[in-house]
C-alpha cells in the first residue's frame, strides 16, 4: 500500500496557525532578561566548557535577531548561526572540514540513485570513516572533528534515511542541514537523537513566546540536574572498595544511578536551546526517578532514544512479524529493540572514543532490562495500564503508585550499579561484603526503607498529579515565570564567592567546587590510571571522565617503534629500554645504555662529583617533554652552569623515573639506584602514594608475584590477600594497612640511604591538576617526615600560575614544558637553601 | 462517514484505555501519542481496532504522531486509507 499523505506543513501554514511567530515587545524584553540570567549562571558555574560560554553567547545574540526576522527567514538564519557555532568552537579549519564531510554524506542521500543505491553508497562512505576512525586508515583531519561528526550523524543519518524513504513531504535544503549541523551540537558530543519528522512538524506550531519561554524552562531544569549531579558526584560517589556495609553500598547504588543527572540535565540544556529557534521538540526525560515499572521507566528515561528505537525497529519489526500472532511479534520486536539499543550503544561509543565496547555487564544489562520490559509489556496488554486525562487517583492506587516507584527505584539503581560496575565479580564482591557486617549495621536497614518510601510517597503524589494532562493548558504564565526567575536569581546568588563564604568555611568548601566541572576524586585517580592501563570504567556516559577522553587522541604520545618500557621479570614487573630512541608529538624521547631516560652516565661515581639519584614517576621521567626539557636535565645544567665548584667541581642528577612506577616500585628503583654510587636519593611523591602503592600490592598478589620485601609481605599476611579475590575486595581488606604500606616503602629507602651515607630528600611535586586528589597529602608528608627524610615540599608551586598553561591537555596532566621550566627553577631554589643537609660537610664526605 | 469513525475510536480508546474518565475530557485534538494516552502496546491495539473493524491496513511508518496523535489525525488517515483502498 502506498504512503497515506501527511498534513502538509510549510513555514506559511505555520505562520497562520501560530502567529507568524511573532513575540510582544515585553515579551521579548523578559525572555532577554532571562537569557541574561542564564548567561550569568553559566559563567559563575562553568556550566560545560567554554567553547559552551561562546556558543551560549552567540546563541544569545543570535535570538534577539531571529526572532524579529519574518517566518521564512528564520529557518535559513538558523542553518547560518548553527555553522557559525561550528567554526567558533572548533576552528576554521576543523569546522570546514567537518561541514565539507557532512555534506558529502547529505548529498549522498539525495543522488539521483535508487534508494537501495544510496544507501550501499552511504555505507561505503560510512565504513571508509569508520576505518579512519579506528585509525586503520590516515585521515588527512584532526581527530579533534570525529566525536562531533560521530554525534551529528551516526544516528540522525538512520532517522533521515527513514523518513526519506517513507515521507512524500517535499524535501527542504535548509531544513535538512538545519537538522544535521543542529546549533548546540558543535559543543555536545552526547546528543539526543532528535527525529526529523518532529524538528520539522514542531516548527513554531505554538505561539511564539511560550515556546521560547519553555525552552528557559528546560535550562533551568538542566541547570539544575546538573548542579546536582555536581553534589553526587563530588560528595557521594564511592568506588566498590570503599563499601563496607549495608549504609555504603545504599548510597553506592543511589548515587551511582543519579550521576545520570548529567546526561538529563545535558539533554535539557539542548532541547532549551533549540526552543529558542522555535523548534517545539518533545521532552527529553519525564521524572525518570518515578518510574513505577519497567515499562514506565523505558518511556522516561531519554524518551527521544525509546521513540527512535519504536520508530526504526519496532514498528517496522512488529508489522513483518505479526503474522506469527500479535504476542508473538510484540515479545520479538520488544527484543529486538533492546538488542539493537546494545548494539547501537557500542556503535555510538566507537564514535566518540574511537574504540569498541563489548563488555559482559553491557549485554547482560540490556539483556536483563529487556526481557523485563517485556514481561512487563505482555502484563500491560492483557492487564492495561492506568492512564488518566483529569481523574484524581483513589487512595487505593495512591497507595500502590506509591510502593511501585519505591520498588522501581531500589531495582533500578541495582542494575544500574551492576551495568557500571567494572567487572561482574566486583559487582558480586559488593554483596558478599554486605553480608559479611550485615550484623554491624543492621539498624540502617530501616532508616534505608523509610527513606525508599518517604521517596516513594512524594514520587507517588507528583507523578500522580504531574502526569501529562493532554489537552490542558501550561500553568499560569506568569506563576511559570517567576519559578524560573527565582530559580535562576537564587543560583546566582549562590554562586556568588562573598555570599556563600559568608556561611562559614564548611559551607563554602561545599559550594566552591561545584562552581565548576572538574573531575572528581575517584575519576581524578582513574585518569591517572588511565595513562598507562585500558579503563574499563571510562565506558559508561555517566561520569564527565569519558568526555576528557573522548578527546584524547587514539595515539596520544605514542612512541614509534614499540613501546619505551619492557616487561621484566621480578617484583618490579617492567623497566625502561636501555638505548633506545623514537620520537614523539613532544619531540625525542631517548635512554642510556643503563636504561635512564637521561644521557649517559658512567656506573663509577667520577671524583669532585656530587650525584642525585632522582626516583618518581612519569614526572620525573619526562612525560610529554623531549629530551633536554625534563626537570631533572634543565636543574642539573643550571647547577653546572651557576654552581660549578661550590663546592663540587660537578654535578650529575641521574634520572631512574620510569611511567607508571608505585611506591613499592621505587624500593627496586632505588636497589638499581645505589650501584651508580649516589651522594643523595631525590625521591619525587607525586600524590596519592598510600593507595597507589596499596592497589600495586593487589596486582602483584593477583599476579602472584614474589615481594622481596618482608615488611611488604607482612601487610599482605595481615590483609589475608590471596591470588583468586577479586580486586574490590582485595582493595577492601588491604585499606586499612595504607599507612603501613607507605611506611614500609619510605622507611625503606630512607634507611638504605642512611646506612650508605647517602642523603635521603623526599620531594612533594604537586600533580598539575585541579580537584580532589590531596586527600591522602597531609597523611604521605607525615609518614615521609618520620622515615627521616630531608623534606622538600612544592606544595605551592603552581600558585597563581594557569595550570591549564602548564599542563599537556585536558586528559593528560602531566607538567609541559614550561611545567618542568618552573619545577626546575624552584627545585634549584630549594636546592640551595637547604644545603647545609644536602651536601656533605666536605668534597670527600660521602 | 467520519463522525462514525471519530466516535467508535474515541469510544475504544476511553473503554480500553481510559475506563471511568469523563467521556468529555477526550476531544478531537487530545494529544494521544505525545500526551502519554497511547504508547507502543496501547497505539498497537488501536491499529488492530481499527484495521479490523475498517478494512484498512497500517504500515509501520504510518504508527506516529504525524498520523495518528488526536483522533482527528486518526480519522483523516483511516478516510484516506478507506478513499484510496475501498473494501
């Protein structure tokens, strides 16, 4: 059967139906006030990033233009602002480049071809791309442009295909491009999937005021998730090894889902921002938080995913199957649909981080869910659902809406937690230890309940009187208004430094970081991980860390011809390849013949010579700098070159950093260390130690590698770790003993030196971020001072300066070259104001 | 013609989906699909209603808010079904 024709719709017939979408002179003023509003609180709370301030800005300008220009100039006005956008955040170059490609592929859709035709070609081009993205082949563009690229067309390409293939509506240039290189687009590479029939259908189809009075409604809200996901994720979020208890993993589980904010509150952000070009778009999430069943949670939580979903393959899968019976197709296609949104999840991660995510917890969620969705549909078409248009609920099914949003809330956040978790057996370790001191905290049990319902009871009153009530009219304007005003000026205030430090310095230390997005302290510990191991954590679009790797490029510092380290056997697991050189965006990265990322250096200690053996990390090593631009060469040259002869006739500083190295590594650094026969041990904490050298401890265990150290052994004895315990619970039992660790590996190093009649300094080099990561600071610098070391601490040495002028990038923070330039420059300072302790009272002295 | 089909939807959609609300509450433009009356399962059952009772078929396009959010839209399409594919 041919195509029934659907209204037709053209900018005229909109224009009679909805006031050409004219706005009042007050009207427009108010709208203006409140965008400047908006401005302001997303300058005082660095709302997303500031390619986003710049957009915002021209968004801003571009509205007040827009919305004075007559109907039929305010599609192509709005493709023009939304190319603008793109050249503003992403450059000339990159901008050109990503427009040229998407136009490539809009124009393929259009060839004069067969529709089958098209389609093989578009998959061409597609897979070419694709293969670009995994970089099997060269693209002559910066990987900077695929996220973006990835967004704008990996799912709307499907839905205009879709529509191109089934609708007779006559095909509009501008409307197209307009829909592809959406505004908002350019600064969100996580973006709902919008459908094109309803961009087009919505099109200023009410007046013109309300949508765009909607639209600020929406920001706010998003303003708002977002605030919120700032608190959870700032001061709740926990890692599986911090549960020790029923009270743990309740607020585990609960703050792990509602970190989904973010997304909702992103989605929000967007979808306002598009009202303010008359675009009436559906909502994007409704009160997903009381969802009272599977069903109903599916129809919430990002509607526009569910519609795409029933649009391209449920429809389409019901209506080929339902010739097998009507339950049939329905269990077939419900299926169908959760195998696709598994698919299409992994297909979209490839987009934006350019690598493929197949994980078991992936499959088994959507597995789970989907099935579930399908009991739960099968009970709904035998059954029904309630619906209401104006009747007030009974008592009764009050009472009922209320236990199920409670019920929803628990199980949901359960598999939430199960399809974030980073592997199945640490989501099992969860629960094993919350039977294991269930006894402990057993009187938590009932607050958790109380609390679940109290949470269910307000659910149960909003989403019984809040569900959309068709055909009834928004509340009264002016009500709607001033909610939103207030809103935005309370926020204001509150964002304000000399308001809310007004309050005391608690609630100021509470306020101030969720002024801006950074990085919390476990996703902060997981970048640092993240340089030298595969996160599996970064797979969910949860927390903020996938979107600093998202732009990370596949072959960041990539170093040619293999890898800088090898795999060794040993405690120490891997070292530096003696000789070798290769070149890196950063220039030469080279080692000696002794494997010191450093020049050569003979074993004997020449006479008149003052030698450091400098111990740390990638730090220290020189991550992201060339040869010659490290700390350590830069200090050691400025000693040579100002000190020479006071009262060394030379200095040599030797460099054992190696990328990656724990504490417990640096006890076989420095066992290397001593045959070059140094004066003094600079050993370089960069933060973080207790834990790090904990969780190296659990990988060793786990490997079932020998510890030559016997105060290391001891703490694993005391753990009770073995090789088969999963690693939260292994990093569980081992929390306790941190301190310890710490204190076997300093004291260690310490006292080889000392015995030696070596001078052992310990070195606190800040990491170059900002965050929570100097939590376990205070507690490093205490166990240092005790082991006996020369204490040198740089606590303060980016104060005041940019640290994103001193770093290599946003998902990389090690020091860059001006980084070192400093480091050095005050290491030398330092150097000399405490050399009375480092250096011997005479050129003979050790 | 189209007042018989308008008032036998409108009748499905309140004793199936709606049962015990004010018959009045349903008008022609009552947002269905967007204002939450009918989601997949329920839009499903009407389809059927509907091609039953009226001889027509749907297509799986034609299973969205363009064609079928009010019942108004619902009668235009199953008129221009009727129209181009008469029984």
């Amino acid at each position: 059967m041919a195509a029934v024709l659907p209204r037709e719709i053209n900018p005229a017939s909109i224009g009679q139906l909805a006031g050409h979408g004219k706005i009042s002179a007050a009207g427009f003023l108010g709208v203006l006030v409140q965008l400047a509003l908006l401005t302001l609180v997303f300058r005082q709370f660095q709302i997303e990033n500031a390619g986003f301030l710049r957009l915002w800005l021209l968004t801003v300008a571009g509205f007040a233009i827009h919305a004075f220009l007559p109907l039929r100039y305010r599609l192509p006005f709005f493709l023009g602002l939304s190319l603008a956008g793109i050249l503003l955040v992403l450059g000339v170059f990159h901008g050109v480049t990503l427009i040229v490609l998407g136009l490539l592929l809009i124009a393929i859709c259009h060839l004069p071809l067969s529709f089958a035709a098209r389609v093989a070609l578009l998959l061409f081009v597609v897979a070419v791309l694709a293969a670009q993205r995994a970089q099997w082949l060269p693209a002559p563009w910066s990987e900077a442009i695929w996220p973006i690229l990835g967004s704008m067309f990996m799912f709307r390409l499907i839905v205009y295909l879709y529509d191109l293939r089934h609708d007779t509506a006559p095909v509009s240039p501008t409307r197209a491009l307009s829909y592809f290189f959406m505004l908002p687009n350019v600064c969100f590479p996580l973006f709902p999937v919008v459908d094109y029939k309803t961009f087009r259908r919505n099109y200023f189809d009410d007046d013109a005021y309300r949508i765009y009075q909607v639209g600020i409604d929406w920001m706010v809200r998003g303003i708002v998730h977002l605030i919120l996901y700032r608190i959870v994720y700032y001061y709740f979020s926990l890692s599986p090894a911090e549960v020790h208890g029923p009270g743990d993993l309740a607020q585990y589980l609960v703050s792990n889902f509602l970190l989904y904010l973010r997304v909702s509150g992103t989605f929000h952000l967007i979808v306002g921002m598009l009202y303010l070009f008359g675009f009436r778009l559906p909502e994007t999430h409704h009160r997903y938080l009381l969802a009272s069943s599977f069903t109903d949670f599916w129809r919430r939580i990002n509607i526009y995913w569910k519609d795409f979903m029933l649009k391209v393959f449920y429809y389409p899968a019901y209506f080929r199957l339902r010739r097998f019976g009507n339950t049939t197709a329905l269990v077939l296609a419900t299926l169908f649909v959760f195998l696709m949104t598994w698919l299409l999840h992994a297909y979209q991660w490839f987009w934006l981080r350019g690598t493929l995510l197949f994980v078991w917890q992936d499959i088994l969620f959507w597995t789970v869910l989907g099935v579930l969705v399908v009991v739960n549909s099968l009970w709904e078409a035998k059954r029904g659902r309630q619906r209401a248009l104006g009747k007030a609920p009974s008592w009764r099914g009050f009472s009922t809406l209320t236990l199920k949003i409670a019920g929803m809330f628990c199980f949901i956040c359960v598999l939430w937690s199960f399809w974030t978790s980073e592997s199945i057996f640490e989501w099992f370790s969860l629960w094993k230890v919350v039977g294991e001191n269930f006894a402990n905290d057993v009187g938590i049990v009932p607050v958790i309940l109380a609390a679940v319902l109290v949470g269910g009871l307000s659910g149960g009153r909003a989403a019984a009187g809040g569900e959309p009530k068709p055909g009834k009219r928004k509340p009264a304007r002016l009500r709607g208004l001033a909610i939103t005003v207030a809103s935005l000026l309370i926020l204001l205030v509150l964002g304000i430094e000399s308001v809310y430090t007004h309050f005391g310095p608690t609630v100021a230390s509470v306020i101030q970081p969720l002024r801006s997005g950074r990085l919390s302290r476990l996703d902060t510990a997981a970048l640092e991980r993240g340089y030298y191991e595969n996160l599996l954590q970064v797979n969910r679009f949860n927390s903020q860390l996938w979107e600093v790797y998202s732009k990370r490029p596949a072959n960041w510092l990539d170093i040619e011809g293999g890898g800088l380290k090898r795999h060794v056997d040993g405690f120490v697991q891997v070292e530096l390849i003696p000789a070798f050189v290769s070149s890196t965006n950063y220039g030469i990265i080279s080692t000696n013949r002794w494997g010191m990322r450093d020049q050569d250096y003979e074993l004997q200690r020449p006479a008149d010579t003052y030698r450091v053996a400098l111990l740390g990390p990638s730090n220290v090593m020189g991550w992201g700098v060339g040869d010659g631009e490290t700390f350590e060469a830069l200090l050691e040259s400025r000693l040579n070159r100002e000190s020479n002869g006071t009262p060394f006739a030379k200095y040599e500083i030797l460099n054992f950093g190696v990328p990656g190295y724990q504490p417990p590594q640096q006890l076989a650094a420095l066992d290397k260390a001593l045959a070059f026969d140094p004066t003094a041990v600079f050993y370089v904490a960069t933060g973080r130690e207790s834990s790090r050298a904990a969780r190296y401890l659990v990988e060793v265990v786990k490997k079932r590698i020998e510890i030559p150290y016997p105060a290391l052994q001891a703490v694993v004895a005391k753990a009770v770790l073995d090789p088969g315990m999963d690693e939260a619970t292994a990093l569980r039992r081992i929390a306790p003993f941190h301190a310890e660790i710490l204190t076997a590996v300093y004291q260690g190093i310490a006292e080889q030196c000392r015995s030696r009649g070596i001078v052992p300094v310990w070195i606190f080099l800040p990491q170059v971020r900002q965050g929570r990561w100097q939590e376990e600071t205070p507690e490093m610098l205490r166990i240092a001072q005790a082991a006996g070391f020369v204490m040198v601490d740089l606590g303060d040495i980016y104060k005041g300066v940019d640290v994103a002028s001193i770093r290599l990038a946003e998902w990389d923070h090690h020091p860059n070259q001006r980084g070192h330039e400093l480091i050095a420059a005050r290491l030398y300072h330092e150097f000399h104001a405490k050399r009375d302790v480092l250096l011997p009272s005479s050129k003979t002295a050790r | 013609m189209s007042d018989d089909i308008n008032q036998a939807v409108k009748a499905f959609i309140l004793s199936e989906f709606l049962p015990g609300e004010d018959p009045d509450e349903l008008k022609d433009d009552t947002p269905l699909i967007t204002g939450g009356v009918l989601d997949s399962i329920a839009t499903l059952k009407l389809v059927l209603f509907i091609e039953e009772r009226y001889g027509v078929t749907f297509e799986a396009h034609e299973v969205d808010p363009e064609h079928m959010d009010t019942t108004a839209d619902i009668v235009r399409l199953v008129c221009a079904k009727r129209l181009r594919d008469p029984a």
